[in-house]
C-alpha cells in the first residue's frame, strides 16, 4: 500500500494518464529525464503500488489546480546507510516559479521523517544549467563529478 504523500503532493491517477505521456514527449523532460522504456503512461500509473511494494520506486505528482505540473520521485533505495536517489521534473508551463524547490523540499523532508532515510541524493548531467541551479538554490550539498554528472545529496 502506498504511504500518504509528502505535503502538496500526491499520488498518480489513471485520469493522469493524457498529462504524464505528454510530459514524457516534452523534449526537455527526455533530454535530462528520459521517461522508462517500453512503458505506456496508464500501465506506468497502474503498477505504482507494485513498484513500490518492491521498494523500486514511489512516484509523487506535483498538483496546480487539479493539473499534473511535475512529478518527484524517489529510487534506488538501499540500506545501510538508507539512501535513495531522488529525481524530478517540471512540466513546461509550470517552470520557473518555485515549483520544483518546494516540491523537492516537501519531499526530502518527508523521506528524512517518514522512510527513516539519512541521506536523499541526486544526479544532474553537468550541462543541465535548470538542475544544477535548482539544487544549488535550495542548498543541496555538491559532493562532486562523475561521468558527466553532478552528485547532490540532503
Ligand atoms: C530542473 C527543473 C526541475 C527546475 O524546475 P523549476 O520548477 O523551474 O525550478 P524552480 O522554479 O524551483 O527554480 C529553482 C532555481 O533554479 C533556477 N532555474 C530554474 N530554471 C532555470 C533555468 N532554465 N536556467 C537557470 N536557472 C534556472 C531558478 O531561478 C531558481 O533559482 P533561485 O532560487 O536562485 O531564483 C525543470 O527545469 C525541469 O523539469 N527540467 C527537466 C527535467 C530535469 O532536468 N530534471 C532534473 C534532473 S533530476
């Protein structure tokens, strides 16, 4: 089952289904973000509960008004020290207006407090100016460089 989300976020619906295939045919979203293979937006939705009761993934939509803007989402979870990598994205309409720094603040939060994890991280390419000003500006922790990527970490 999955948990109650972080606070301004929620799960994914199937009626999402139109918003998260648009989403994932924005050029930017597969640059930098690309969408899982082999894998149709109302099949995606429809296997959350599995991916998570697997501890694969745990996927957040980011609401405006009842509209799919973003989504954040956790990954690669291990133990020892508990980690997981967190990834996001914006929907075009919605960038550059904060939506990304609290949605990401709300769940990093959530992640220390409820998961128990005590470290959230992350990898941005090194020429995804977007990304890399976004974990700067809310104070991720820049540990380094590695294959073209940038690793942050909360
Ligand atoms: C990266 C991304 C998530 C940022 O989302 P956003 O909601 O626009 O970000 P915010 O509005 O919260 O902005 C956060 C900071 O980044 C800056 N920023 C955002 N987009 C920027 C851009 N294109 N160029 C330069 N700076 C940018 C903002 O000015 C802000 O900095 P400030 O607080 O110093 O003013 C969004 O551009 C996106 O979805 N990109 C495609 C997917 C992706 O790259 N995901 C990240 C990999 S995990």
């Amino acid at each position: 089952m999955l948990p109650d989300p972080p606070d301004g976020l929620r799960h994914w619906r199937l009626a999402d289904a139109p918003a998260l295939s648009a989403a994932w045919a924005d050029p930017t979203i597969r640059l930098w973000n690309p969408p899982p293979a082999d894998a149709d937006a109302p099949s995606w939705i429809m296997r959350c509960d599995e991916r998570w009761s697997l501890r694969l993934s745990l996927d957040f939509v980011i609401d405006v008004d009842g509209e799919v803007a973003g989504e954040v989402g956790l990954r690669n979870f291990t133990d020892d020290p508990a980690r997981a990598e967190l990834g996001v994205w914006i929907a075009p309409d919605h960038r550059q207006d904060g939506l990304a720094s609290r949605s990401v603040d709300s769940a990093t939060d959530w992640a220390h407090d409820e998961l128990d994890l005590a470290q959230v991280w992350c990898r941005t390419a090194t020429g995804n100016e977007a990304a890399g000003a976004l974990f700067r500006s809310i104070g991720w922790q820049r540990l380094g460089e590695s294959d073209g990527r940038v690793i942050w970490a909360c």
